[in-house]
C-alpha cells in the first residue's frame, strides 16, 4: 500500500460522540463522519466487521454488541456489499460468539460469521527478535475483503502498550501462529506496522464507552468514558484515542511505524469533530511493564534495511 498523499494526510478527520447510550453513541460518531464512510465505502462488495474477542469470558475485554448493531445498522444504509462479522479470538471464536450476543445478530440481520482461525490462510513474511524473516498465516476472508471495519475498545495491552484499531486487525486476523508476532517489543511494534500494511482497516470505530486500564488487554479494570471515536483514518482514530487515555502516541511503536506512512500521526493535523477533546481525557493506569514496553526502537541502520 502505497502512502498517501501530504493533502489527503492533511485532512484527516476523527469523530467523537457522547450520547445516553453505547448505540446512540457510537451512531452518533458514525453519522459524524458519514461523507467520509460513504466516499469510502462506494462501490465496495467485501465488507468485513472485525470485533475484538480477545477472551471468551470477559465483556470487558470484548467489543460490544451494541457497537456491532450500531456499525451494522450504519453500513446497511450505505451500501448493498456483502457484510460478514469475522474474528479470530485467542480463545474459542464460536464460544465467544455465543457468549456475547453475536450468534443471535448474525440471525437478526442474516449475516455470516467467521471464526478466522479455521479460515484459509494466505502466507506473509514478519520477523523474529533477530529481525529474521519468518513466515505467519493471515486469514483470507481479511487479506481478500475490500472494506474492512474494525471495532476496538481503548486497552492498555500487556506488550504494546495500548491496542486499538490497528492491533485488533492485525492480532485477530494471525491465524495458529498469533505467538510469532511477539517477537520482543522492536520486532513486535514492526511487525503491527508491516501486518497491517497488507490488511489496513477502512473505517476504525472504537468503543469507549468502558475502556480497560491496567493489566490489559484481558484482566485490567475498568474505565468509564462514554464515548466513541470513528474514522476512515485509522492512525488518526488511533492517535486521538491514545492521546485521550493520557498516553503519548509517539510513545507507541507501531503507530509512529504508520505514522505519515499509512495515515496521519499528528494531532495538530487531524481535524476532530463533535465533542471536545479535553472533555474527555481520562488518565490510565498503563500495564505494570509499561517503561519495559516503551523499549521498542530499532537501531537505525537495521530500520533502515527492512523498510526500504
């Protein structure tokens, strides 16, 4: 994927919604942004909803199925492409549709589920902790859609420091070797960078209506926020969120990678529209390996050689 373009990065705009409830709130964020969906999502016929079920036991740690209805009734308005709901949990996948709601909505709406660690693969190459190439798996159903939705939840993450909409694409959408991506924290940031790369999301939505500090991205606890974010920027809807959780973005290894490479990294470039910010910031509590975690550089000249 090539990078954009310095006036399309230039217009970046992120969405921020507060309504009465976690429907209403993330519509609100999407009906914000609907030029921008629309623009996007013309003419697409492989659409994919990628939720985060990192964990089967855990509400907290999962995304919503409210969001998904919000989403779902969204992009049902706009386009008459296929859509298909696709994860591929660190757990069970079909446990975690059961346990969360998403086998009654895929009925309600007729829509197919896909458990993509059952899903054929396409091969890609990532690297060790040597900065060796190794070969991981990556469902095909993500690799082959041409619109790609991702529902995150604002975490901080036990290895990269927050995950948002980037990592919840990329994650679940390794297959049996989701373990070669930890690499050790410089290889793994790279490896978000050079995973998504191949799968970037169209549209981030991410639910902040309860985010998660401490111990996440499964055991942390909660934090109330009552928002919602969206974007067809997916740096910029991660970088805003980042920055509402009181981490610094540039702190974060996989989104400086991506940063003016594959979206805008810039608060000072990115446009937010509907509520105000500084409404909303809410400092969390980072994992207790946070000063390990911030340890992700690469020295230059090996930089220098993997992404030429």
């Amino acid at each position: 994927m090539c990078p954009r373009t310095t006036e399309v990065l230039e217009k970046s705009i992120v969405s921020l919604a507060s309504e009465g409830t976690r429907y209403a709130t993330v519509n609100k964020a999407l009906a914000l942004i609907q030029d921008d969906v629309e623009r996007s999502i013309r003419g697409k016929r492989r659409i994919v909803v990628k939720p985060n079920m990192v964990t089967c036991s855990n509400q907290l740690a999962a995304t919503h199925v409210d969001t998904a209805r919000a989403v779902l009734d969204f992009l049902l308005e706009l386009s008459k492409g296929e859509i298909r709901i696709a994860e591929g949990s660190a757990g069970n996948t079909r446990t975690c549709f059961k346990n969360y709601g998403y086998l009654s909505l895929a009925k309600e709406y007729g829509l197919e589920l896909i458990d993509l660690n059952e899903d054929d693969s396409v091969e890609m190459k990532v690297y060790d902790r040597d900065f060796r190439e190794i070969t991981i798996h990556l469902a095909k159903t993500i690799v082959d859609a041409d619109y790609r939705v991702s529902l995150a939840i604002p975490k901080t993450h036990d290895c990269l420091i927050v995950t948002l909409s980037l990592k919840n694409i990329v994650v679940g959408s390794a297959q049996q070797d989701k373990s070669l991506l930890h690499q050790g924290y410089p290889a793994m940031n790279l490896n978000m960078y050079q995973v998504v790369k191949q799968i970037p999301p169209n549209l981030a939505v991410i639910d902040g209506w309860v985010g998660m500090e401490g111990d996440g991205p499964v055991s942390g606890t909660p934090v109330e926020m009552g928002i919602a974010l969206t974007s067809t920027d997916f740096v910029a809807a991660d970088t805003v969120t980042a920055h509402l959780m009181c981490f610094d973005p540039n702190e974060v290894g996989y989104l400086t990678y991506a940063r003016d490479r594959l979206g805008v990294g810039d608060l000072a470039k990115i446009k937010v529209v509907g509520e105000d910010p500084a409404r909303f910031r809410r400092r969390f509590r980072p994992h207790r390996e946070y000063l390990e975690q911030r340890k992700w550089q690469v020295p230059s000249e090996v930089l220098q050689r993997l992404l030429k």
